[in-house]
C-alpha cells in the first residue's frame, strides 16, 4: 500500500538523508530558475555547485575550517568535517572551484586571505570564542543545533562561556549564511541567537 505502519510505539523513523538530497535539488533548480549559474548549496554534505567566482570568473577557492576538531575525526563534527570535505573534493574536479582544509594556528591571516575566498565553519561552539573570521573574507557557518541553549541546566556555560556566547553570536551575525539541519534548528537558532531568518 501506500502506508508505513509500527508495531511499537517507540520506534522512530528519520527521512533527513533523503530530505537533505532532495532539498539540495529543489534549491539548485530554483537558483537555475531565475537564471543564478553560479551557486554552491549545501545541505549536511548533499552538495550542488556550479558557475565561477563572480565577477573575475576565476576558479574559487573555499576553505573547511578545521581549527579545534583534531582527535575527533571519527566520530560527531569531526566526521561532517571529514564527510563533507571528501564530497566537496569529489566534484571539486568538475567544477570551478577549489577546497582545501584550513587550521587557522598555520596561517597568518594574510595567508589565509590569499589563499581562500570563503570559508566554511563546519561546526558553531556556543561557549568558546572559536569564530573569528579574517576581516574582508566571507564565510558560512552550520549550526547543527542549540542543545546546549535549550537545556542550560545541563550545559553550564559559566561566566567565560557567557561572555563568550556574547562574542559568538556578534561574530554569527557578520556570516555570508547559516547551515542547519532542520526547521526546528532553524527556529531554535531565530530564538536563542536573534538571527533573521531568510
């Protein structure tokens, strides 16, 4: 038929991977729509890109933010690093663009705005000053889900993580776009952040 039925009620089924892909498409064919041929869309590592850096028309060169996640690269934000750099290296060749993984205590920041035209924060730590974007550069941030703000009993920030919460969230608000996985993400990041939504 055209029903999927349970037996026990604690059985729970998550569609994102395939909402994800389908998402990507439906994004990319509507950029295609208005005559946008110059795009990357991004979805927790379902990938659409195509076009050239505007207006020079050069190959850009985007850049994984990978400063803090050494030790974790099998498991939580170090695997969506490892995932999403390996899916946007796999259609780097295709495409006009570039990627490589960036650990901002290797380069100066003149290196750095030398070498990448974009970076990508893979991951957004509430109560560490971890976003700090070279001036002039864009960049884009996921924020996978604000646990820590919806459950403060058991995420204590403390004084430093407070002030730091403070500082995360002015240096958000200066990002080219916010990555999350969900709608409920999305509004949870409207409500604890005050970002706009778009």
């Amino acid at each position: 038929g055209n029903y999927l039925s349970k037996k026990k009620p604690c059985v729970k089924m998550d569609l994102d991977g395939i909402a994800q892909g389908y998402s990507v498409d439906i994004l990319a064919d509507l950029l295609e729509k208005y005559d946008i041929n110059n795009y990357v869309v991004e979805l927790g590592g379902e990938i659409r890109v195509k076009g050239t850096k505007q207006p020079s028309g050069e190959k850009m060169k985007i850049g994984i933010h990978t400063t803090g996640n050494v030790g974790v690269e099998g498991r939580g934000i170090g695997a969506y690093t490892k995932y999403l750099f390996d899916s946007l290296s796999r259609v780097s060749g295709v495409e006009n663009f570039s990627v490589d993984l960036l650990d901002t205590n290797k380069l100066t920041e003149s290196e750095i705005l030398e070498k990448f035209d974009l970076i990508h924060y893979p991951s957004f730590d509430f109560f560490y000053n971890t976003l700090r974007p070279c001036r002039e550069l864009k960049f884009v941030v996921t924020i996978h889900d604000t646990i820590p703000l919806i459950y403060p009993k058991h995420y204590p920030p403390g004084l430093r993580g407070s002030i730091n919460l403070i500082k995360q969230r002015h240096a958000l608000k200066k990002a080219s776009a916010i990555i999350t996985d969900s709608r409920t993400s999305q509004k949870d990041i409207v409500r604890f952040l005050h970002i706009q939504s778009s």
